[in-house]
C-alpha cells in the first residue's frame, strides 16, 4: 500500500446515488471505495447522481435513472460526460482518475487523459461493449477486471490487474436460520440470465419456502419473463416475492435465510449477492457459471451445483454449514479495506508508469506533447525523451 497521500478521482455512474438507497451493485462498491480511501487519509473527488452522500460533486439528477434502457440514455450519458470532463479539467490535477461508468466519460478520458486513467470494467464482456475496450488504448487507460473469471473471458484484453468487489460488512450481520419455518432466498435481478425459475423448481422439490427478492429487470424481456415463468409460482405461501429489497430488510432476510440460491444462466462477472450472503453466514449453492467458482469455498461457504437436482441436495447439506465460519472467511475475503488496497497499487503502479516516457506511446503532433514540449523548453530545456511525461 501506498504511503503518500494522493489526489483522486472517482467517477460513479449518473444512474443512482452513492451508497444507493435500494437498487445499484456499482455505486456500492464505488461508496465502499470512496470511505476507505478518505478513512486512510487520500482526497478523494467523487463524481456521481443528485443524491449521493458521499459525493463531493453531484453532476446528473435523482432521476436519470428512468432512462435505462431508452433512447434517452445516450444522451444523459454524454451529458455526464460533458459534465465531469470539464469539472476535472478546472480541478485538476490529480494523481489519477479512476473510472467506473464505461460510457462517455471514459472515452473521453482515453482521447485526452490529463492524468493516469484506471477504469474497473463492471459490465459483462458482450458486444459492444468489449469492441469499445479494445478500442482503447493501453497506454492511455488501464483496464481492471472485477474477476478471474470476467478476465479470462476476453483474455486478450490488455488487464492490469484484477480486484474484487468488496461488501459492506458493516450493514451485515451474522444470523442463524428460521427454524420454524425455514426458507431459501434469491436475491437478485429478476431475469432469465440469472434462472429464478430454476431457483423455484428447486425450492420446491427440497419442501423449503423460498423468498425471491429484487426488481424486475425493466426491458420487454424481463417483464415477460416474470409474468411467464415467475408470477404463477407466486402464491404468497411457497412462493413470495418481495420485490427489492433494503436496509435492514435486506440484513434480515440474508441472515436468517438456510441457503441463498444462484441456478446462473450466464457468466456473471461477478455476484454482490453471492458475497453479501457468504458475509451473512449463509451458504450460497450455485451453478458453476462465471466468477461463482472463484467466489464460492465448496463446503466452507457454499455448494457448485451442475443441475437442479443436485441444488436439491446441496440444500440439506447447507444445513451443516458453520455459519460463523462461513461469515469469517467471506468477510475477510470481500473486506472494502482489502478492495482499497488492491486499487492502491493499481494507482501506484499507474503512476509511475504515467511519469515514465517509454511507458507511453503517443504521436509528435499529440497537443499534450506539444504543450509538455513548452514547458520542458521553459524549465530546463531538456528533451522530450528525458522529460517526465504528465508530472504533477
């Protein structure tokens, strides 16, 4: 870990506020990182939405978040853009800009980087989204992976490092499971991609109630999917869904849960839930799709499961977990102050490169050479290959 104070910028999504009040996997992680890196002494710049407590600069509104999904989004994307890149411009400089929008800003950033660009790619690596990665530069933007898993998917990718998701332990708290009447938990988007109605069939062939949790992911095909394959198993008995979920509802529900189940459809990159039930003492029993083997202690703090029927089996089994022992070691493995620490070094090591000019290829006509070219001549006139490129 780094001993010098730094200079840095974190760009949040405009979509909701950092923490969020209920909904948004991005802006928690991005307020844990936030409080960890003031609490060890950094300045740290926070771009986000209207509402974000932990935001030195509120740049989109409360409720931008309506057009997900829209035409409109674009164009709320490239407002923020426009917003925050002239912002860091008149705050500038900083040590390093950290970026975890994806969208606009981060193109920007990549055009004409006014310090060392680090950007955590949250999104899953599907078209277009990995054609815009490998667009970008190297040498002008950083590219973090959230896991092994999300990394080795695009491999070719140029990685910096890879950090994991931290939880907030602090909003957790280790539980025991209802005993009266036990119940197993899904706690996710409602989408086909994450296989609720699996969950469902599951829940019903071991005789538990199970308790589904989270909004209706809002597109044509996620409402389609809930009201197909979703809502006739809801019976408010053996089947309720309790829409999203927060707060200490959230805490309550992780806690007492027996087991929180994840039948993935896809290659999640990563899995909040997953992380936030291990902290809670609950075993989690996934597919083995995406990043779940990587996060997942088969055991300890949780199950791999091929298939539905051995989901069934795994849910006795999650009986004999150690709960205390499944929540130790979850909680020292997605600790925010672990998280801040992996990122540290990424800066550190973004730094040093960024004050290195071999590390960095750019064109004689670059207007940033041009300008660093007048002040080299001004200070001491040494040439550009001795110069120290983007020095503070």
């Amino acid at each position: 870990m780094a001993s010098t104070h730094r200079r840095i910028a974190l760009i949040a999504p405009p979509w909701y506020p950092v923490p969020p009040d209920g909904y948004g996997g991005i802006e928690l992680v991005v307020g844990l990182l936030t409080k960890e890196l003031r609490a060890q002494g950094h300045k740290v710049e926070l771009f986000a939405a209207e509402g974000s407590a932990l935001a030195s600069r509120q740049l989109a509104g409360r409720h931008w978040d309506t057009a997900l999904g829209r035409s409109e989004e674009h164009v709320r994307d490239l407002t923020y853009a426009s917003r925050v890149l002239n912002l860091i411009d008149r705050l500038r400089p900083f040590d390093v800009i950290h970026d975890h929008t994806g969208g606009g800003v981060l193109l920007g950033l990549a055009i004409k980087p006014p310090a060392p660009v680090v950007h955590t790619v949250h999104l899953a690596l599907k078209e277009p989204v990995r054609t815009f990665l490998e667009s970008l530069a190297p040498d002008r933007v950083r590219l973090i992976a959230i896991s092994e898993a999300q990394r080795q998917s695009v491999a070719h990718l140029p990685w910096t490092a890879t950090v994991h998701n931290a939880v907030d332990l602090a909003a957790l708290r280790v539980g025991q499971p209802e005993r009266k009447d036990p119940y197993l938990l899904s706690l996710a988007r409602i989408c086909a991609s994450k296989g609720q109605h699996l969950a469902i069939e599951a829940a019903r062939r071991a005789g538990r109630r199970l308790l589904l949790a989270g909004k209706i992911e809002a597109t044509p095909q996620g409402f389609e999917y809930y009201e197909r394959q979703i809502a006739p198993a809801v019976d408010g008995d053996r089947v309720t869904y309790l829409g999203n979920v927060s707060g200490e509802e959230k805490t309550r529900l992780l806690a007492r849960a027996s087991a929180l189940l994840a039948p993935l459809q896809w290659d999640e990159p990563f899995g909040l839930y997953m992380a936030e039930a291990m902290a809670s003492g609950t075993p989690v029993i996934a597919f083995p799709r995406g990043a779940a083997p990587e996060l997942i202690t088969p055991g300890k703090t949780g199950f791999l499961v091929p298939d539905v029927e051995e989901m069934v089996g795994a849910v006795a089994q999650a009986d004999h977990v150690d709960r205390e022992q499944c929540a130790a070691y979850a909680r020292a493995q997605f600790d925010p102050r672990r998280m801040a620490d992996g990122y540290l070094q990424v800066y550190e090591r973004a730094i040093a490169e960024w004050a290195t000019p071999t590390s960095i290829t750019v064109s004689a006509t670059d207007p940033a050479i041009t300008r660093l070219r007048g002040a080299n001549r001004r200070r001491s006139q040494l040439s550009l290959g001795k110069s120290e490129v983007g020095g503070k």
